[in-house]
C-alpha cells in the first residue's frame, strides 16, 4: 500500500535500541509523504535550472545561503555516518529526515525562490548548482534505507541525454568537509527568529494576514 521504501524508512527511524516497535500504517503513510516531498523538492529543482555539475566544489559557494546548507550537509553527513556505524540506525534515518525535511525543503528551498527569480546571474548559477550537489548527497544518504526511490532519483538527474558513471549503490559515501561556522550561524539565526515569531503568532491566535511590528533588542 505505501511501498517498500516507506515501509523500509518507518522500520529504520523506529529501531531504537531495546524498543518494541508498534507498528501503526499511519506511520508509514507519513514517511511515504517525506519520500514524495523529496521527490518535489528535486522536481522543483529541476524546474530552477539545478543541474548535476561534476566540477562543483562548495568552497566554490560565496552567498552565504548556499555556504550555510553545505555546512548543514557535513554535519548531517558527519551525524548519520557515526549512527550507521554504530548501528543506532534510527539515528541515522532522524538526521537524515530532519536535515531533508525541515533544513533543506522547508528553508532552503523556500530562501532561494527570491533568488531564482531574481537578476544576479552568477547568484543563480551558483545556486543550481549547489541544489544539484546536495540533492546528490542526500541520495546517497538515504540510500541505505530508501534504496528504490533514491536509485531511481539518481539515475532521473544525471541532466538531459546523460548517463551517471555508476548505480548510487556503488557510489562513493559523502565525507562530511566543507564547514563554515559564521555563514551557518547566521542563517540558523534567522531560522530560529522566524520560527519563534510564527510560534507566538499561534499561541496568541494573531491572524495569519495580521501584520504586527516588531521590536528588535
């Protein structure tokens, strides 16, 4: 009913150490949704012009956007393989779901749209390719626990009339590398602003069309 790889994702981010798993299909329906939202997410992608560049480097990226979620990819990369070797799979799988869910479609994504639209040529280029590349690693990151959907995912992006060197299962493992601390706290920060605001204006019911002022310290 779900697919394999949701049924595959659902008993991965469950398998805490000594938990007796209750298995309830709504589960599985929710992590089918995060396969179809990583499906969109490389759709949308594709729609901004983010093509497979195998010449990028995130030392490359300038905007500080694009630095920040190459930052984010190492640590997410940095946490998941630690859980894989250590077998605390469900982990693994949580790290790789937030830094998809929450980091990289809900944020990134979201903060590049002004980008995309916008006239600064060589910002855009910069960011289809950087979107590209972390799409890339988040294949490979999910693979061992979503193998169907990202095999198929990686296969689908190779760009237009070309062929992927090899299967995403022989593919090399991400190294988590490139960090800048500065670029990701100051994104982070912002995140964190923004999330805090759409938290008060629920708590006190302020319509969503209500605009307020706000007060920086």
């Amino acid at each position: 009913e779900y697919g394999a790889d949701a049924l595959r994702f659902t008993l991965a981010i469950m398998a805490a150490q000594g938990r007796d798993v209750k298995l309830d299909p709504a589960r599985i329906a929710g992590y089918r949704n995060f396969g179809t939202k990583l499906w969109n997410a490389t759709r949308f992608a594709e729609m901004n012009g983010a093509r497979h560049n195998p010449a990028f480097s995130p030392a490359q990226a300038k905007l500080t956007l694009n630095r920040w979620i190459l930052t984010e990819l190492s640590r997410t990369v940095r946490a998941v393989t630690e859980a894989i070797e250590t077998y605390r799979f469900n982990e693994a799988a949580g790290a790789a779901y937030r830094f998809v869910w929450n980091l990289f479609c809900d944020w990134y994504l979201e903060l590049l749209k002004p980008v995309f639209a916008g006239a600064d040529e060589a910002a855009k280029q910069e960011s289809q390719a950087t979107t590209a590349y972390v799409l890339d690693e988040i294949y490979k990151l999910l693979h061992p626990m979503m193998p169907f959907m990202t095999e198929e995912l990686w296969a689908h992006t190779a760009g237009e009339g070309q062929e992927r060197p090899t299967l995403l299962c022989h593919a090399e493992w991400p190294e988590p590398g490139f960090e800048d601390a500065e670029a990701a706290a100051e994104i982070n920060w912002l995140v964190d602003l923004v999330s805090g605001l759409r938290s008060v204006r629920s708590e006190m019911n302020v319509p969503p069309a209500a605009i307020a002022p706000l007060v920086f310290v």
